[in-house]
C-alpha cells in the first residue's frame, strides 16, 4: 500500500526554497519510511522529508527539489562510496551529520579517484547547520558550470583531500561555515573554481587554508584564515581571485602566496601574524595589493623573488621582524604611496639582481633605514619622491 501522506498547506510559506512554492507532503522518516533513501524515492517535489534522530547507512541520491530536515542527532554514515549526490535543480538539507568513513576499491569519476561527502553536481541546492567529513577525499565536492549552491553555517572537517572542492566552472556561495581541520587544503579551487566565501572561519588545515589554481577566480570577502599549517591563501596557474576585508593571520608559512602567474585583487585585507612573509611573491605571480594592513609578521612583509611582481598600492606594512618590503633574484615589483614603517630591518631591502618602482612611499622609522639597495641592483631601481626620514 501506498504510504500515508499528511499535506500540510502551511508549508508553503515555509518552502521558498528557489521555487519550492505548492502545497507539499511532509514525509517521516522512519514512522512512514525506514531510510532518508526510501523517503527519498517516494517523496516528490516540493516535499518535505522530516527525519527523526538516528544513524543513517544508505547513500542518498537528491534528484528533485525537496527539503530534508534532521532532528537533533541525525547522521548519514556511509563507507567506501559517496555519502550523498545532489543533481536536483533546487531543495535544501538542514541539520544533518554527513560521514564519508573511507575509500573503497573504485573511484568516482570527475573527484580525482576519491569520494566525498557530499557531491553537488547541479542547482541551486542549500546545505545549511550540517556537519559534513570524509575519510577520502573533499568533504563538500561542486562542479560544473550548472552547480550554484548555497552552503551556510555548516561545519567542514577532517576531509582528506580538502572541505570544500570547487572545481570544473563550479560555483556556489559559502556563508558562515566553520572549515577546519583538512588535509589539503580548507577550500581548494580548481579549473575555473569560481565561488563566493562570506565569513567563513577556515582554520587550523594541515596545509594552505584557500588554494586557488588553474584559472580559478572567485570571491574571498571577509573571511578569517588563520592557524594552517601552510599559507593562508595560495594562488598559482593563473588563479585570479578577489580578496577583500579578510582577516589573515598566524598561519604557519605565508599570508598569501602568489606564484606561476596567479595574480589577483588584494584590497582592505588584514594580514599579521603569519611565520614567514605575510605576501610573498614568486615566478611571474603578478597580484594587485591595495590598502591592505600588513604586519607584525615574524619574517618579512612582502617578499618579491624569483621574478614574482606585483603592484603594491596604499598599503600600510609595519612592525615587522625582517624589512617591510624585501626584494630579490629579479622580482620587480611596482609600490606606490605605501606607509613602510617601524620594520625590524629596513622600510625596502633590494638585492641580488632586483628590480623595483617606488614612488610616493613613506619609508620613514624603521629600525635600520629607510632602504638598502645594493649595488648590482641600482640600475634597476627607480625613485621617486618617497619619503626617507
């Protein structure tokens, strides 16, 4: 027989779930259906699957716009495969513990051999106060040019490859997540990787909090990235992200790391703390840097090397452990009306072969100088109008 359904008129009020606007069931799991699988099928668009506390071993496959809501204590468990699949054009998840145990003999095309908790392969889905991890590979996998979710106020953790992969024209937006505790990286953009981050908390990752490569843009706006392992921000392959208003500190190499061609907006950001050079710039990394608070780092300001360039516009890079701006090995970065200052070193430090633009800078109060520029490098430096004491 088929299963009782109870309509609930009031819910369409409550189902403005991108379109989710009709009368719905609300579906019990498990009073009218043993598993979220079982509800799944059975339910249709619109519905509402109501899932009581419990632990939950099939892998789910959301193919229609439908709203999934857990009771306090309700985790889908699911070893050696994928733990849920999204294709549907809209719906949400809301309150529910997502656990990728491990991998299996397999893969999963398009995820780099691995599976992960959640795979959003299409629509506008919500993923909203879940906790979600993987044994394998991402926790949270979107890709393709049709995937735009929303995932918000969810935690993401102990993925072993990263939180969250944005990847192949993916977009999506992160909202107030807690993304911690991740292999690789917390959020790792790749291949066009192109989502917006809004006050996410990414911390605490065993390498690089966000990497954004192989001509990956998206939007980083204020966020907190601190305490990885690695840097906080990599950009590289032509990676060219936004980053604004984003607090960057106490990670264990670089703020930001920018290298073979990645570039990028860098404004308004505050980046302290961190144990190596709070930029650093390297092979053709060309990104804009504009009034950012740089300081208190435990090495250099900005590095520029190994070719790396840059424009460095407005900002202000004080106290310092090494110079404020350090340049070598024919980096050559342009900086314009920059306050450099209270640096343990010098305001600027030019040598083996760099090249550097410095105009209109105040270079004033720093413990060794305004500037040390080498010998060999002299010819390639140009100054203009800065202030040196």
């Amino acid at each position: 027989h088929a299963p009782v359904r109870s309509r609930a008129a009031s819910w369409v009020a409550e189902t403005k779930t991108e379109g989710l606007e009709r009368a719905s069931a609300t579906i019990r799991v498990p009073e009218e259906h043993a598993t979220i699988a079982l509800a799944l099928r059975a339910a249709e668009a619109g519905d509402r699957i109501v899932v009581s506390s419990g632990t939950y071993r099939d892998h789910l496959v959301i193919d229609k716009a439908v709203v999934i809501v857990g009771e306090p204590g309700v985790v889908v468990e699911v070893d050696g495969r994928t733990a849920v699949t999204v294709t549907a054009p809209s719906g949400r998840m809301e309150h529910v513990a997502v656990r990728q145990l491990r991998s299996a003999a397999g893969t999963e095309p398009g995820l780099d051999g691995k599976f992960v908790g959640v795979n959003i392969r299409a629509g506008t889905f919500q993923l909203l106060h879940c906790d979600v991890q993987s044994h394998s590979g991402a926790c949270i996998a979107i890709h393709g040019a049709d995937a735009d979710p929303v995932v918000r106020n969810c935690a993401i953790h102990d993925g072993k490859q990263a939180g969250v992969y944005v990847f192949d024209g993916g977009r999506g937006r992160l909202q107030g997540n807690d993304i911690y505790n991740n292999e690789y990286a917390g959020v790792l953009l790749k291949r066009g990787g192109n989502p917006t981050l809004t006050r996410n908390k990414i911390r605490d990752g065993r390498e690089t909090g966000v990497f954004v490569c192989h001509e990956s843009t998206g939007v980083l706006e204020e966020n907190e990235i601190c305490r990885n392992q690695g840097s906080g921000i990599v950009i590289k392959g032509r990676g060219c992200p936004t980053i604004a208003r984003n607090e960057i500190h106490s990670n264990a190499q670089a703020g930001i790391f920018c290298c073979d061609r990645g570039g990028g907006d860098i404004a308004s950001n505050r980046i302290y703390g961190n144990s190596k050079a709070g930029v650093l710039i390297k092979t053709a990394g060309n990104p804009s840097l504009r009034n950012n608070w740089i300081h208190q780092g435990k090495e250099t300001g900005v590095y520029v090397f190994d070719g790396g360039e840059g424009v460095l516009e407005d900002n202000d890079i004080y106290e310092n452990q090494n110079a404020g701006v350090l340049v070598t090995t024919e980096g050559k970065p342009r900086l314009l009306r920059n306050r450099i200052q209270q640096n343990k070193y010098e305001g600027v430090w030019i040598c083996k072969r760099g090249q550097c633009y410095l105009e209109g800078n105040d270079l004033r109060d720093n413990l060794k100088g305004a500037m040390d520029i080498h010998d060999d490098c002299k010819p390639h430096v140009v100054l203009i109008d800065n202030l040196l004491q």
